[in-house]
C-alpha cells in the first residue's frame, strides 16, 4: 500500500520560478497529456487545472481534456531535475515557513 504524498497548492508564479521563470517547458508538457477517453498517444491537453507541488517536488496537475472533457492529471518530475528542484525546495520550504508563522501569530 502506498502513502499518499503532502502536497500544498501553488501558483503560475510558482511554477514559472521553478522552470527557472521560462514557463515554455511547462506549457510544451501540458499541451501533450494522455487522456483515457481519447487515447490519442499524448496528444492531448490538459485545461481548467489545479496546480500543487507535492513533497518529493514534483508538480501534480489535476483538470481535464480540452478535447472531451475527460478528468486527467498529470504528474510532472520537477524534483529529479538539480536545478528545478532547488527552486520547488525553495517554495516548499517558504510555504512551510509561513504557516508555522500563521499558527505562532493565532495564539
């Protein structure tokens, strides 16, 4: 049985700062998705998308077909990258950072 990863919600800024801000290599991988429905060999894009970074660093998309409106996700290996990486620890660590600091502030 597998333990599902923690993953905390990010933004396009964020992405773009992790694909060291050219964001072309992101759009390039959500514009070749594979989609169940269709089965058009990666062909796909994936739309209306949810965005998180999840603790080994990797991006998880969860959306949907443009072609046919089929739920999709796509799993991106940012954290296997040195330099890609280096900047989701650095968002991963600043998310971290400041939620401790929302809980000290609440009490």
């Amino acid at each position: 049985m597998s333990k599902k990863l923690k993953t905390i919600p990010i933004t396009m800024e964020d992405v773009s700062f992790v694909f060291n801000n050219n964001p072309g290599d992101f759009y390039y991988l959500i514009s070749n998705c594979y989609c169940a429905q269709c089965k058009n060999k990666y062909q796909s894009s994936i739309t209306n998308y949810t965005i998180r970074l999840n603790q080994l660093y990797d991006i998880e998309l969860d959306g949907a077909c443009l072609e046919c409106g089929h739920r999709m996700g796509r799993y991106i290996e940012t954290g296997d990258n040195l330099s890609t990486a280096k900047n989701a620890e650095a968002i991963w660590k600043t998310h971290s950072t400041l939620k401790e600091l929302k809980i000290k502030k609440k009490t």
